[in-house]
C-alpha cells in the first residue's frame, strides 16, 4: 500500500562537486533552490478569479506542495504579489502601494485576462493590465484560469526564482526598469 512517505519528493540538488563527505556547489544556486521552495505570496484578489485561487490552495490541488502554503497578507512579509481579478483605475493606487511596500526581491504573478488585460471590461474604469502601473514577470492566461493554470504560473517563477542571479536587484537595467514605472 502507497504510504505517505513514499509519495514525498526531494528537491533536486544543484550542479556542485561531490566527493566522500562533501559536496560543493555555488552560493547562488543553494540561495537560488531555498528560495524557490518557500515562496510566500500575497493574494490581491478582487473577484472571480480568486475564487479559482481558492481551490488552489484546496486539499485537490494544494499548494503547499511547492513551499508556498503560507499566504501572507503583509506586504513585507511576502516574495510573490499574485493579482487576481478585475482591478479598477481607482485600486491601481492601492495595488502599487502593495507592491512598493514588499521587500526585494519580490515577483509578480498576474492571474486572469482582468489583471492581464482588462480581459471583456475594456471601459473607462477598469484598468487594462496591471503592467501599466507595476512590473509583471509572469502572465496566467485565461477567463477564469484553472487551478492548474495557476499552479504552471506558480511554477513558472519558481524557475526565475531559482536561476535569477543574486546581483540581478542591484544591476542598472533592474534600477532603470523601475525607474520606467517611477518607482525608486
Ligand atoms: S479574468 Fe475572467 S474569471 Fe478572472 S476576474 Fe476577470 S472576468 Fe473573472
């Protein structure tokens, strides 16, 4: 009968050198894995497709498979904004004060043709994609995406987070590119 250890998965261990009672590799690659399996992210859900986050977080799909059970409704507490649903002009302010607040590094995942887009509401008050006020790195397509949609997302920044190197947050071009969204 399967048991529950059984199922358990190791991380992978990164590129290094083995030998008899060692094992070396880079600093960038063992930040790189720790941070990648213990994301902390912060839900900004404003409709529809949070309800989709939801049963993400569910017993069925479970994120805390992947390190990131632990939601976080404290900007500086969290790693990854996720934005899900509609997000009208007049929440845009709010939505970057968040991101503003989050400490670095910090990544951005946006959930849903609304957040993405604007998705059907292309009016006057809905704001058409979030990447016009904050920097987005990974776009969910889809009205509403599915949990496993989500979950691709979710495991596409944790690639970023593992191979993005230590130095990337100081370099000129990260400065410059908040500099495009006149954040300091
Ligand atoms: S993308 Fe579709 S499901 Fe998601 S918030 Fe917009 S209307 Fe709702």
């Amino acid at each position: 009968m399967e048991t529950v250890t059984n199922r358990i998965t190791l991380a992978e261990t990164p590129e290094g050198y083995e030998g008899a009672g060692f094992f070396a590799t880079r600093l960038d690659k063992v930040v790189g894995l720790a941070r990648k399996n213990s994301i902390w992210p912060l839900p900004f859900a404003t409709s529809c497709c949070g309800i989709e986050f939801m049963a993400t977080m569910g017993a069925h799909y479970d994120l805390a498979r992947f390190g990131s059970e632990r939601l976080s409704f404290s900007p500086r507490q969290a790693d990854l904004l996720m934005v899900m649903g509609t997000i009208a002009k007049k929440m845009g302010p709010i939505l970057r004060q968040v991101y503003e607040q989050m400490a670095e590094p910090r990544w951005v995942l946006s959930v849903g043709a609304c957040a993405s887009s604007g998705g059907i509401f292309d009016t006057y008050s809905v704001l058409q994609g979030i990447d016009r006020i904050i920097p987005v790195d990974v776009y969910v397509p889809g009205c509403a995406p599915r949990p496993e949609q989500i979950i691709d997302g979710v495991m596409k920044i944790q690639h970023l987070v593992e191979t993005e190197s230590l130095r990337r947050r100081d370099s000129p071009e990260y400065k410059a590119m908040l500099n495009k969204y006149g954040i300091e």
